[in-house]
C-alpha cells in the first residue's frame, strides 16, 4: 500500500468560538492510501487542545508507510502498531485508520455501515453548533438556526443567557448546552438548575474541568440534568473512569484515534450504562462522513462541522434539517469535490 498526505485549510463561515478561543480558519490533514489502484480516504483534523498539530499528523500519516504492509485488511494491527509509534497525533492515527476504512468499503463493493453491520438502522439527528463571540453575531444566523431542529450552544464566555434567551425565542430547536470546561462547581451548580428551569436543556456538556471528578460527583449530588462529558475522555480507559460519575461520554475520532477506538469506546460506554454522543472538531465531508456511519450506534450526534465551513475539499453525508443520509457508495463513498 502506498499513502500521501497534504495539507488542506478549512475557511469558516463564520468565527467559531468556544470558551478557550475562537477559529476562524482551520488546518487538516488529509491521508490518500492506494491498493492495486484503489484509493481511501482519511482525514486527521487535529487539536492543539489534545497536544496534536497538523505536522504531527503529516508525520504520522507518511510514518504510516512503514507500517501499513500490503494487508488492507489488517486494521486492528494497524491501529495497534500506529498507536506506539506516534501516540501523539490521534487525529493523524485516524486519519490513516479511516482511509483503510474507506478502501476496505470500495474493495468489497459495500459502504463502510453495511460492513459493519448497522444496515437499517437510522443514525441520530445531528445538533448545529451556535459557537459565535456576541449574541448580535447569533442574531444575524437566525434565518440559519431555525434551519435546525436541535441546537448545542457554546456556553462558558460571553453573554450566555442573552444568547440563550434569543435561541429560545427566535428558534423552536431543542436546546443543549456546552460550556467546554469554562464553569466551576458551584456557578456551574447555579446554571445548570437555572438554565435547565427556565430554557429546558436536555443535557449539559463538559462543564467543568477535565479532571475534576469531585465537582462531577457533587453535580450529580446538586442537579437532576443530564451531563455528558468530551474532553475528560479519549480512551477506553478513560469510559470506565468515569462510568459512575456522569451520564454520558462524547467520542471523536479525531481524539481517539479512529473508529477502532470510538467502537471500544461506545462497548464500554454501553456496558456502563452511559449515554453516548458522537460529535466532531471543524471537519471536511471525510471526517463528518466517516463518524456518520458509525452514528447508528449512539444516542446524540454532533456532526456538524462540515457546515460550519465554506470549502469543503469532498462531498459526503448529507445533512438536511439536522437528518444525516449517508452515501451509498462503496466505503465511506466521499468524493473530490471537482
């Protein structure tokens, strides 16, 4: 097998923001693999948050070529040996991973869901991010927003009960909310029961640090909403740490290093007993596409940032009003935009 990389940078609609920064321009990574003159595609869409960067990913995905071997086939290896060699970049692991995904699909003729087994079987409606600076921004995208039937709003900076309140009233979406870390235990403790009464959230993301498994515990304790954590977990080992401390678990592949993982993770997640929601960085069509076919198997999808960007580099899954229909095509049957 022979695999490539070059660098493509995503242009946003509109700055995205989040309570540690905001985007206006992002880079990926996109992996092309070659067997007997059949190509896959991957995509590694890398967080500075996660330790990861774009030329980690570049190397990881051209290191790949000593690993591979000539066995599309041979996956779980794959995945095994990439993860010793560059336990840094997961985004540039997945980007590879998925690219074998996708040219195992086109080998057997058959799109990446039905290879797994998840034919007939409708995935989530998918959430659009409302992640803008000011609430004049988000009142500007209203004709957008009310495209969508489920909203997840950034919360953790800003006037966040003035964009609550516009959203409520200005769209008839269902609200969730994700404060990516930004809020400590006792306001979060505050917000979470206020924000709940009044705007009816059906669940709350990340709002607390990372590693504070005390102050979960304590919202627990203090709340009766549903919190789901993302940046506390990019690992099997990191699902059953926190299996009793929370509802739920947000897996990417672009911080577990691929699909392999995301199914472990999903197993262990079911197993404990938790939610599972599958959500995204700032993606092209490759990476939201190849997070969509495994999306039957969860409760909440976030798979959205290919609609956040202007120059999307490849078509894929097809969102319409929040509804994912997946291509029909062999593997994960994204395409080069022309």
């Amino acid at each position: 097998m022979r695999i490539q990389a070059r660098v493509y940078e995503l242009e946003l609609e509109v700055p995205f923001a989040i309570a540690r920064g905001t985007t206006a321009k992002h880079a990926i990574a996109i992996a092309e693999i070659e067997w007997n003159g059949v190509k896959g595609y991957g995509e590694a869409s890398p967080s500075a948050y996660y330790g990861d960067s774009v030329e980690k990913a570049i190397e990881a995905i051209e290191g790949a070529s000593e690993i591979l071997g000539d066995d599309p086939f041979a996956i779980e290896r794959i995945d095994r040996d990439l993860r010793q060699a560059f336990p840094e970049s997961p985004s540039g692991r997945g980007a590879v991973e998925v690219a074998l995904y996708d040219l195992v699909g086109k080998i057997m003729r058959q799109p990446l869901y039905r290879i797994l087994g998840l034919a007939g079987i409708d995935p989530p409606m998918s959430s659009y991010t409302v992640g803008v600076e000011d609430v004049a921004t988000a009142e500007r995208l209203i004709g957008k927003l009310n495209q969508f039937p489920i909203l997840k709003v950034k919360l953790g900076f800003g006037d966040e009960l003035g964009l609550l309140e516009l959203v409520s009233k200005r769209t008839r979406a269902r609200l969730r909310a994700d404060a990516n870390e930004g809020w400590q235990v006792g306001e979060a403790i505050e917000k979470i029961n206020a924000y709940s009464k009044r705007f009816g959230i059906e669940f709350f993301e990340q709002p607390l640090p990372k590693t504070d498994l005390e102050g979960y515990r304590e919202l627990r304790r203090a709340t009766e909403a549903t919190i789901i954590v993302d940046e506390s977990v990019t690992s099997c080992q990191d699902v059953i740490r926190w299996a009793q401390i929370v509802d739920g678990i947000n897996i990417k592949l672009m911080k577990s290093g691929g699909i392999v993982e995301a199914l472990r993770m999903i197993t262990a997640a079911r197993a404990s007993g938790l939610r599972v929601m599958l959500g995204c960085m700032v993606e092209s069509s490759i990476g939201i596409t190849a997070a969509a076919h495994i999306a039957p198997l969860v409760d909440f999808c976030d798979l959205d940032g290919n609609l956040l960007i202007t120059n999307d580099p490849f078509h894929g899954v097809k969102a319409s009003r929040g509804r994912l229909t997946l291509p029909s095509a062999p593997g994960l049957g994204v395409e080069p935009v022309a």
